[in-house]
C-alpha cells in the first residue's frame, strides 16, 4: 500500500475544499433558476400580483440566508484545516 505524503493529503483536503465551494456555487444559481420558472410564468401570464411577489422576495431571503450559511461553514471548514496544518 502507498502511504501519501502530509503535502499530498494537504493538498487533497485543499481540493474537497474547492470542490465544495464550486458545488455551493453551482447548485445556489441552479436552484435560483429552477425557483424562478413559477415566477417567471405568473409575470407572462399577468399574475404577478403583490402577494406573489411578496413570495418571490421571501423565496429569494431564505435561499440567499441558506447559502450564505453554507459558505460561512465552508469559511470556517477552510479555516479549522489551515490551523490544523499548522499544528503539524
């Protein structure tokens, strides 16, 4: 069995770490086109009344306050594992 190297284990917690970064990106923009299609057909069809943009405003907060949540989680994740490399 090969035993890996602390840089070459550095720098596959370095990649996790992008490729989470890159998922929180690329599935916050995909949610926020899937959640804008309902929208989007009730402003076609003349529909987008008060409440419904009401909705659509609160739709937009929660998802933002998800993600922005995620990559503070992912800051500190990123943060733990400098310290930790420190240590070392």
């Amino acid at each position: 069995m090969h035993t890996l190297s602390q840089e070459q284990i550095r720098g596959l917690a370095d990649l996790a770490l992008d490729a989470l970064a890159a998922g929180v990106d690329v599935t916050e923009t995909t949610h926020a086109a899937i959640a804008r299609q309902p929208f989007e057909v009730m402003e076609r069809a003349g529909l987008a009344l008060p409440p419904v943009l009401l909705v659509e405003r609160i739709e937009r907060s929660v998802r933002g306050q998800v993600y922005n949540s995620l990559r503070a989680a992912h800051r500190a994740a990123a943060a733990l594992n400098d310290a930790a490399w420190r240590l070392l």
